[in-house]
C-alpha cells in the first residue's frame, strides 16, 4: 500500500474531551463560521499518485483514472480517505440541523438542495464508509464507567473523555495544502466526490 502523505504523519497523546456538553468550535447550530471551519477539515482539493504506485493500492493502471496536469507530475488525481470521513460526518451534521438550516436563510449546504433520493443515496454511502472505517480501525481504547453514589437508580456514570495516540491533523492538512494538484475535486452533480 502507499500512502504518501505518511512522510508527514507525527504523533501525540492526548485526551480527548468526550463530555456530552463539551464546548466546541464545530458544535451547535450551524451558523456560517461553522459550516466554514467544517469545510476547511475536508475540503482540500487533490494530489498527485504516481502512476506507477496504482497497483500498490490494488488498483488498475489500466483504469481510465482522472490524471493531474504534467506540472504536477501527471499521476492520477488521489484524496485523503480521512478527508472523505470528515465530509461524511460534515453531511450527517448538516442532516441533523436541516430545519435549522431551512428557518435560517442561509445558503443550504448542497446535500439539502440534492433531491431527495440522491440525498438518501448519498448519506447511506457515507454512513456505509464510516462503517466499514470504523470496523477496520476496530479502535480497542478503553473508556470508563464512573459510580455515581449519589444516585439511588444505580445508574452509572460514563467517561467518555479518552486517552488516545493521535496523528498531528495540522501536519496532515499542511502536506495535502503543500502538495495540492487538483484545487476542488466535484463530481457531475456539482458534489464534492470525497
């Protein structure tokens, strides 16, 4: 397999906060700063495979794969399948605040404005891939049940802040930014294809 990006993959730890409440700046009713800071998770355009790396990806060369302009190196157009993940959970989001979306008056993201089956299509591929993602991942961390012994249901309480080895995102993001050869990938219906 290739991944070329992974040149730029560094780690850390950290815990990432789980609370149901827990502040931040991609939550809540969408307002136009937040569909924006969604989009700039995501929407990156593509970069350059070589040619000669297709089958690494069990894939053929024999494909009629879009290619990238010479001065790019002229290999086939390639996208991030964490972007792809984003803008997934990015239309799911969108989904879930449609009436917002719709009393609002702002522009309707473009899964609103999709009639509805290509809508429905859409958003079982999505919910499909993530699927498939989160079961080959198969994430083992633990998370942790608190007692609450002021509670005479005997409910629990859960934690779902995690400790967690995490690619630097920023470090991810600034090699697709530096190695970007295709600035907006859409498919014929005008949609982002990632």
């Amino acid at each position: 397999m290739i991944a070329p990006a992974l040149e730029a993959v560094e780690y850390h730890d950290e815990t990432l906060p789980g609370a149901f409440l827990q502040p931040s700046p991609y939550r809540g009713t969408p307002t136009p700063d937040i569909d924006a800071r969604w989009e700039k998770l995501w929407d990156w355009g593509a970069f350059n495979v070589p040619e000669d790396k297709i089958p690494l990806l069990n894939k053929s060369k024999d494909d009629p794969w879009h290619h990238t302009d010479p001065s790019h190196g002229g290999g086939v157009a390639g996208l991030f399948w964490g972007f792809h993940q984003i803008h997934c959970l990015d239309l799911l989001r969108q989904m879930s605040y449609k009436e917002e979306y719709e009393k609002s008056g702002q522009r309707l993201p473009s899964i609103l404005r999709d009639p509805e089956a290509l809508r429905r299509t859409h958003l079982d591929h999505c919910i499909e891939l993530i699927r498939m993602d989160m079961m080959c991942q198969a994430d083992v961390t633990p998370y942790l049940v608190l007692d609450r012994p002021d509670d005479s249901t005997g409910a629990l309480n859960i934690d779902f802040s995690v400790f967690k080895r995490c690619r630097d995102f920023g470090k991810v993001a600034n090699w697709m930014k530096d190695h970007i050869a295709i600035s907006s990938v859409r498919d014929s219906e005008g949609h982002h294809s990632r």
